[in-house]
C-alpha cells in the first residue's frame, strides 16, 4: 500500500501574498435555515475568515473566504467542529 503524508492545501501556503483563499467545505449534517445562519455568524466571527455562505442548490456544502495570514482550512474546520457540526474540505476553488 503507498501512503502518502497529509499536507495542507496549495490554497494555504503562505508565501501566496495577501490574496483570501477560498474554499468548499462539506457538512455531514443537513441544517435547516437558523443553523447556518447561526454557523455562519461563529466561524466569521473575529475577522480571520472574510465571508462564508452556504450553495443555494448544495446547502450541505459551505463556501468560506479566508484570511491565509490569520488563519487555515484547519482552522476553519476547528471553528466548525466548536459548533459542533462535523464537516471535511472538499478543496480550493
């Protein structure tokens, strides 16, 4: 078997400059319409993620904008697992 070490998105190398990176994250529980709002609200919440909404069509996968200086996709799925809510990254846009 060939295992290959876990590394952190090209999306979150921080030699990038200032650009936000975006990325899918997937939900595992559906949500109705006051948990993602209140979601939403706690991991954008300090300043470190710029934006995150939910796909009209998808509202189990959450886009989220983030600050790479501040913070990084773990970072936003500890925020997101704090709510109690378990989730993965899909990957950058």
């Amino acid at each position: 078997m060939n295992v290959r070490p876990m590394t952190a998105p090209k999306g979150d190398r921080v030699d990038q400059g200032s650009r936000p990176v975006e990325v899918v994250i997937h939900l595992n529980e559906r949500l109705d319409q006051e948990q993602r709002t209140r979601l939403v609200e706690a991991i954008t919440t300090g300043g470190e993620v710029c934006s995150a909404e939910f796909c009209q069509l998808r509202d189990h996968l959450l886009l989220v904008r983030y600050d790479r200086r501040k913070i990084n996709s773990l970072g936003v799925l500890n925020r997101i697992a704090r709510q109690r809510y378990r989730a993965q990254l899909v990957g950058p846009i």
